[in-house]
C-alpha cells in the first residue's frame, strides 16, 4: 500500500511531453498583473507621444464644426454624411494610440507563453458550476492570495499617491480659480508624474506575480511515478517488449554470422574466450571479418569451422585484438595487416603443398 501511494503522489518533475500537452490545451502560465502592466504602460507611452497630436487634431475639427455651425446643413442625408466624415476624423486621429494599445494587450499575453488555441478552457464541465467546486476555488489558496495581492497593491498604490498629491495640496486647491489655459500643462505634468509612479511599482508587482502563478503552473504540472512509467511506455516503448525485440534482432543476426562462417577462410582463436573468423581471396584489400564472439558465441564459431573444414588458428594476443577493433563485415584494421597475412600465408602454403600430394 505505501509503494501503491509513493507511486500516485506527484512529487517528479514535469516532462517536456508534459509541459508541452498542457500549454496545447490550454493550461497555460497567466499572470493578470502582467497584462495589466503592458496596457498600462502602453496607455501612459501612448499619453505620452500622441496626447498632443490627436488633441490638437480632434480641437481643429470640432473648432470648424462649431465655428461653422450655422452653414452646416441638418437635413437627413447631410446630417449623415456629417456623421460619417466626423467619425472618420476620430478614427484616423485615434487609430495609431488605439492600435499601440492593442498590441500592448497582444504582448502582455505573448511573453508568457506562446499564442495557443485551445478548446478545452471554455469546454463545459461539471466543476465549473458546481456550487462545492465553487466555494472550494473561492476559499483556496490561490483566492486567498489573490485577495492578499490586491489589498496590498491598493494600499501601496494609494500610499504613493498620496505622497506624490501632498506636496501639491496647495496648487490642487487653488486650480479652482485658476484661468483654464493654465490649468491644462498642470494637470497634464502631474497625471503623467501619477502614471509613470504606478507603472513603476506594477512592474514589480507584475514580475513577482509571474513568478508566483509560474511556480504555481509548474508545481500543478508534476507527476507521480506511475504517470512517469506511462509516458515513458508511450513514448519510448513498453522496455520488456523492446527488450524482447532486441533478443529477436541479436538472434538473427548470431543465426546470419553463422551462416557466413564456411565462407571464411581462417578462424583465429583465443583459443577458448575468443573467435574471428576471417575471409580473404584474392583481389581483396584486406581480409574481411565474416564473424566474432566470445565464450559460447565463439565455441559455435569453431564448431561450424571445424565442421566445415576451415583452419582454426590459435593466437590469443591476435584473437583478442581482432574482437575489439574489427566489426562484422568490416576490412581488419592496417595495424594487424602483417599478422594475419603471416596466418593467412601459411594456410595457403599447407593448401598447396596438399594439392601438391593428392596430385
């Protein structure tokens, strides 16, 4: 029972696999600080840059409307044709802020996670109208937290807020009165001082929130070690049926080595440990292993040879250095050249002068 619950505890680190099936369906890293910080930075930039141009050109229009007023006709296809061209004048004054705003939404998404579309999160399910499953999100711990970060945002926020306003009571107090042309430059300067504050301080909040719904993420995405065993069995195979494939592909390639054994022309031996049996005619660059083993693989090797009437030669410093350069159907390494050529020699001398005898 206590390997049975180590086994479906999630206590391994998430796969890349893993990683990646829940960005596709949708479960993704989200911070809503981080969003909120790109469209209010990108709103204070846009301020910044196009306040005066598209104010001064949303003044220049409205001025000639209303210094024009009374030549403007009223009737029903001019009155639209006013509405059309007025609407027009705002959307091309506007376009640019509103196009930046836009993207800055786009980005504060985007440098979370890669763009994905997914189904799954708008899919109905049982437990996202479940009154239980509902009170259960509202008192977790991701609430709590949620509340614990906007209540200290708010109060930070303000608290900086007041400290900028307070040293411009006097100014604030006295606008009253002011003339409305001077108002303007005032009003612009400590808006702009208010925003560039705020955004400061959310970019920390933003980068502190990433970290927090980002370990959240993760920790969410681990594994336990039977899912661990499943996804390897997917990806990689089941290891006994591997395995037993393995076994089969090793014995066909014993059964084809040996098949090849009666074609070589000298097998060199360890004499019991090791085998290479080897082929060469002439024409050849160099001798060519037809097959090797050691131990029971090599005790067949000389069976079929000697079954065969191939040459068995024992030479253990030989044998054993042919088995670990030479692979299956590959030339000998140069270095052992004149060795097997001395063996090679020798036999060819024994199989002439037995053809000399016979004849």
């Amino acid at each position: 029972m206590a390997g049975e619950s180590d086994d479906n505890e999630r206590t391994q680190d998430p796969t890349p696999k893993r990683l990646d099936e829940a960005i596709r369906r949708g479960d993704v890293v989200k911070s809503s600080e981080v969003s909120t910080w790109f469209m209010l930075g990108g709103g204070t930039l846009t301020l910044m840059v196009f306040a005066g141009p598209v104010m001064g050109s949303l003044q220049t229009t409205f001025r000639g409307l209303i210094g024009n007023a009374h030549q403007i006709p009223t009737d029903g296809p001019a009155l639209v044709a006013l509405a059309q061209q007025l609407a027009g004048e705002v959307a091309v004054a506007l376009g640019v802020p509103l196009l930046l705003l836009c993207l800055a939404a786009f980005a504060g998404t985007a440098i979370q996670h890669r763009i994905v579309f997914s189904a799954d999160p708008i899919m109905p399910a049982f437990s996202k109208i479940s009154p239980a499953a509902g009170l259960k999100r509202l008192f977790s711990a991701q609430a709590l937290v949620n509340f614990a970060k906007g209540l200290a945002k708010l109060l930070l926020i303000g608290a900086v807020m007041a400290a900028l306003l307070w040293p411009q009571r006097v100014r604030l107090a006295a606008i009253v009165g002011a003339d409305p042309a001077a108002i303007l430059p005032f009003t612009r300067s400590l808006a702009m001082q208010m925003l560039g504050t705020v955004v400061a301080i959310l970019a920390i909040i933003a980068a502190a929130d990433y970290l927090f719904q980002y370990r959240q993420w993760y920790e969410r995405q681990k594994m336990s070690l039977q899912e661990m065993k499943d996804e390897f069995r997917q990806t990689e195979g089941d290891p006994a049926i591997k395995g037993k494939l393995r076994q089969i592909r090793q014995a066909r390639a014993r059964k084809r080595m040996m098949a090849a054994v009666p074609k070589a022309s000298v097998v060199i031996t360890n004499p019991t440990h090791f085998a290479v049996a080897l082929q060469y005619e002439r024409g050849m660059n160099a001798p060519v292993c037809l097959a090797k083993g050691a131990d029971v693989i090599a005790r067949k090797i000389r069976e079929v040879a000697e079954a065969h009437d191939i040459p068995v030669v024992e030479n253990p410093p030989l044998a054993r250095a042919l088995h670990a350069t030479v692979e299956i159907d590959q030339e000998i390494p140069p270095e052992h050249y004149r060795a097997v050529a001395e063996i090679i020699g020798y036999i060819m001398h024994l199989r002439g002068v037995a053809r000399g005898l016979r004849s």
